[in-house]
C-alpha cells in the first residue's frame, strides 16, 4: 500500500469535508490509500448501525458517500503519482452515478477499489467498486475536476 491516506495530505482550508474530510469531527474519515499492486485507490469503511435502511442493511446514500469520496481520493492519488508531490492535490466531483447492484449488509467492512480510466490536466474519471465481504454490491463512476480557485475559504 502507499504512503498513507490521501486526504491527509489535503490543506487544512479543504479537508472539512462530511465524507472524507479528516478535519471534520463529525464526518465519516472515508481514507484512500494507494495499492501498488494492483494500481487501484482502496478505501475501507466498517457502516455502524446508524448507517442502516432497514434492519441488516446499509443506507444507500451511505454507499453513494463512500463512492463520491472515494473516487475523489482516488483520483487525487493518481495525479500526485503520475505529476508528483507538490501538484494539486484537491479534486470536488463534476459527475457521480451508482448502481447499487445487491443489497449492502450491514455488518462487514466495505471495500471500495476506484480505477483511473481517463486522466487529464483538470479531470480524472475513477470507476469504483464496492464490496461486501468480497461480493461487488455498489459500483459507480465518479468525474473529478480540479477544485477551482476561490472555493476554499478561509475560516
């Protein structure tokens, strides 16, 4: 695996994000790490009970987060390895679709794997999957764009 979670490398002005956002108290700490073997960002996320539909089962927006966010770190991961340490780091989703392929048990850890499959200067698509207990319940694509200036504030 890599270095260690992308989001904690984002600037402390844009890392209050309620998915991933390691600043954000009350958030989900969503974490992307980098697996070099198999090139693909990996986040996993264990839903508490609070995260539940209905009983055994996880929200779906809970899913759709968790891909968001993922696909987001993904693609953040992806550009400081291919341009290096000191490119920008912080991406915000232009598109994001999920198909929610099988009901998502409430229990297990959720693994998300994202795959760059375009990558340009201001934009990288991240396909993702998402799995519980190995089974692929959740599946999306995410278009990240680079995050424009003036959106972080200060404060």
């Amino acid at each position: 695996m890599s270095e260690g979670p992308i989001q904690h490398l984002y600037p402390d002005a844009v890392a209050h994000c309620y998915g991933c956002g390691h600043l954000n108290e009350d958030g989900h700490h969503f974490e992307t790490v980098w697996d070099e073997e198999t090139d693909e960002g990996v986040t996993r996320f264990t839903p508490q009970p609070h995260h539940m539909a209905i009983p055994g089962y996880v929200y779906g927006g809970l899913i759709a987060s968790l891909l968001d966010c993922h696909g987001i770190g993904t693609a953040a991961a992806a550009v400081r390895r291919a341009r290096g340490s000191d490119h920008e780091l912080r991406y915000v989703t232009a598109s994001l679709t999920v198909d929610f392929l099988k009901p998502t048990p409430l229990g297990p850890e959720l693994e998300a794997r994202g795959t760059v499959v375009e990558m340009k200067e201001r934009k990288v698509v991240v396909d993702v999957r998402m799995l519980a207990d190995g089974v692929e319940c959740a599946r999306g694509r995410v278009i990240a764009v680079r995050m424009p200036e003036g959106m972080a504030r200060s404060g």
